[in-house]
C-alpha cells in the first residue's frame, strides 16, 4: 500500500472512530464544555470522506490537506479551527513526499502540535488537547530515531496521548470553556485529548493491520 493509500485509509479509520465514540465523547465534553464535541467530530470526518472522494488526492500532503477544509468547514466550537489547523500543518510538512518515512510522521505529528499551540494559545497542562498532543509527538519522535517503522511511530504516539488524556482527568482547565469552570473541571477527561488519542489511535490500527506498517 503506497503512502497516499495508507493516508486515505488512515483518515476512513479515523472516521470510524470518530462514529463509533462520538457519544462518549460527547459525555466527556457535556460535563465540561458545550456537549457537541462527539457530535461535531463525527460531522466533520464525515465531511472529509466526502471530500477525499470528490478531490482524489495524488498525495499525502493533498489527503490531509482536504481533511483539514472539511473540518474547518463543518465543525462547530473550537475542535474545528484546532484540528483544521492541526490537518494543515501536518500536511505543509509533508507536502512534496510520495512516500512517508517514519521521521516525516514525528515531523508532520510536531507541525501539528505547533499549530494547534499557537492558535489555541495552550500549552500542556492547561487541560486541552495539547496534553495528548504534546507526549504523543515527543514519543513519535523517539521512536522515529530508534529505528521504528511508521506503524510504530503511531503506536508510540498513540500510547503517549492516551496517557496524557487520563492526565487531564485531576487538572483545572486553564483555556477553553471547561476554563469558566474553575475547580469543578477536576474529575472529568478533556475530550479534546481523548478524541486526540483515538484518531492516533485509529491509524496505529489501520497500519497495524496493513503490511507491517512501514
């Protein structure tokens, strides 16, 4: 499976998810936020397959790239700016690449921590998706310089959000509307880090179940 395959098979994974947990993540974010972020990511994925179908990306650059209009198009609150910009970032790291490497995964997984930083001024601990976001790139990284193939390198990444998305669980929000909470935001996941987790999450398991994920 060339790398423009995997990505479009990668982003179909993700969709699944996003329908299979969008009502969990929407009880994770009705007690803390808005109650629509399950809701929303479902809505904006689906979007994106219908974009991948209308555009037939040549790349993976384009595939992430389409999947980035779709979500800042289609979904609502604050995940949709986020995660577009996470998309973009992704895919201007890899642009010009017909095949991906291990290392062009941790680089376009750090591009898209830088984006979703600077335009959601958070930074880890604040209780936001960067918590998933920011362990996951570090271990992507580290398993990228072991030696690791780009099926490892996601899994790696997905361990670690899934780590920092349980992290989140104590802390008070310092950004987002789980921020006007205060101390009642203590006890509850981010759902923005636990669909973070689940999107890197499904493509470990699409890469997985694929030849070896190199």
């Amino acid at each position: 499976m060339d790398s423009t395959q995997a990505t479009i098979s990668i982003i179909k994974e993700m969709a699944a998810a996003m329908e299979e947990h969008r009502r969990s993540l929407t009880r994770l974010d009705s007690e803390i936020g808005d109650g629509d972020h399950g809701t929303n990511m479902h809505r904006g994925f689906q979007a994106a397959l219908e974009r991948l179908e209308n555009t037939d990306p040549a790349s993976p650059s384009d595939a992430l790239k389409a999947v980035s209009m779709a979500l800042i198009g289609k979904v609502g609150g604050a995940a949709g700016p986020l995660y577009g910009t996470a998309f973009l970032r992704a895919s201007s790291a890899l642009a010009g690449k017909e095949d991906v490497s291990a290392e062009d995964v941790a680089d376009a997984l750090e591009e898209a921590l830088a984006g979703v930083k600077q335009r959601g001024k958070a930074e880890a601990g604040d209780k936001t998706m960067v918590d998933a976001m920011s362990p996951a790139s570090e271990a992507a990284k580290e398993a990228a310089g072991s030696g690791s193939n780009v099926g490892a390198v996601f899994r790696a990444a997905a361990d670690a959000a899934a780590e920092g998305a349980e992290a989140t669980v104590p802390l008070t929000a310092r950004r987002g509307r789980a921020s006007y909470m205060g101390e009642r935001a203590a006890g509850h996941k981010d759902p923005g880090a636990a669909s973070t987790y689940l999107l890197l999450d499904a493509a470990a398991r699409t890469l997985e179940s694929s030849s070896g994920g190199s």
